[in-house]
C-alpha cells in the first residue's frame, strides 16, 4: 500500500495533524522496518532548487497514486513531502518530528528513513523521470505498476534450460547424423550400380567392390 503526506506550514489548521500521521508512519518504519518504509522529501518554499523541481516531483507523485502499489506483500510505504522554514530546531517541523532524522544540511534532501536513521539518500539529477526510477526501484520497497501480473511467471533455473538444451542437441545430431549416412549409402548403392562390371577374363571373376 502506498500512502502520502503533504506537510505545508502555510495550512496552520492541519500542521500539527500533519506532523502526527508524519511521526505515526516513522514509527512504524522504525519499528516494522522489514514491511513499512517511509520517503521523505525535505524542502523550503525559499529554496531556488526547491521551485524548480517542483512540478517534476508533483508528477511523481501523481504517476505513483495513480499506476503503482507495492511489490512486497504487505508492505506500506509512506511518500512524504515536508515543507521546513529553517534547518535546524527552531522550525516547528524538525523541532516535531520523532525517528527521522533532524541533521538537515540542505535542501531540497529525499532520502529513505529507517529505524530511525537516514537510508538511501538520492543524489541524481531532480527530473521526472530519474527520480521516478528510483523510488520504484527501491530494493526493499519496490514497486509494480498497478495493471501488471498479480503471479509473475516464475523463471526456469538456467542449469536446468542449460541441460535440456544439451539434450535436444544430441537428439537432433543424432537425427541429423543418420539421416547423412543413409543417404550416403543410398547414393553409394545407386553409383555401383550404375558401374559398367569388368570382368577377368581368365577366370570371369567379378571384384567384390564392382559388384
């Protein structure tokens, strides 16, 4: 299951509501960190990077609502985008959060919180689709789009594609191999035939191999 918090200190009324379910869905990645996860994106409104990936990180979010769900069963990953006015304890966000971590040294920062501590942290350009990549391809919380095989068809082992291929080969040389003598013989029988026998006329004998 995904879900998705959007912390604004614009909006006073829900911020205190916000920072709750924020610090609910960390304790639980803290807590379960094998079947819930939590993605943070940190950013400020004043920050230029910030405005300009913008709206590439609000497609994002829409691709990820609308077409995909986790892979790992019974996994919860929470995507949250928190909004901060300064980076240290003096802006009410970091000074409310509990089990993510609050060394916030720039802006904007996505990174995956786990027990606690700061996981995967990205690092490649702000785009659509490069950061799109890599939250779905996240190894332990990885994500399939919503129409895709609920059963993906299990792979054969290669040793095993490996020893039956062996096997057709040897079937098919063998095939191959007689089918290459008997017409051989039937050319070889047809060519004596056709010889003109010289016979000894001493004895009127004819060589085994004209016969």
């Amino acid at each position: 299951m995904l879900q998705f918090i959007d912390i604004d200190q614009e909006n006073s009324q829900n911020l205190h509501q916000s920072i709750d379910r924020l610090n609910a869905a960390a304790k639980q990645a803290h807590d379960h960190p094998e079947t819930h996860g939590l993605l943070v994106k940190i950013y400020a409104k004043w920050c230029g990077h910030c405005q300009n990936m913008a709206a590439d990180w609000d497609k994002v979010i829409h691709e990820l609502k609308t077409n995909y769900k986790c892979k790992k069963p019974g996994c919860v990953l929470t995507v949250a985008s928190v909004e901060v006015k300064n980076l240290d304890n003096t802006d009410p966000v970091i000074q409310g959060m509990k089990h993510i971590p609050k060394d916030i040294h720039g802006v904007p920062t996505i990174m995956y919180v786990s027990k606690g501590k700061r996981g995967l942290e990205y690092s490649n350009n702000r785009v659509y689709s490069e950061m799109l990549n890599w939250i779905i391809h996240h190894p332990h919380f990885g994500l399939v789009r919503k129409d895709s095989e609920q059963q993906p068809q299990q792979e054969r082992p290669l040793h095993r594609i490996t020893k039956n291929a062996r096997t057709k080969f040897k079937l098919f040389h063998r095939k191959t191999l007689k089918r290459f003598h008997e017409k051989m013989k039937r050319r070889h029988q047809k060519s004596v035939k056709s010889r003109m026998a010289t016979p000894n006329h001493k004895t009127g004998h004819i060589p085994a191999y004209l016969r």
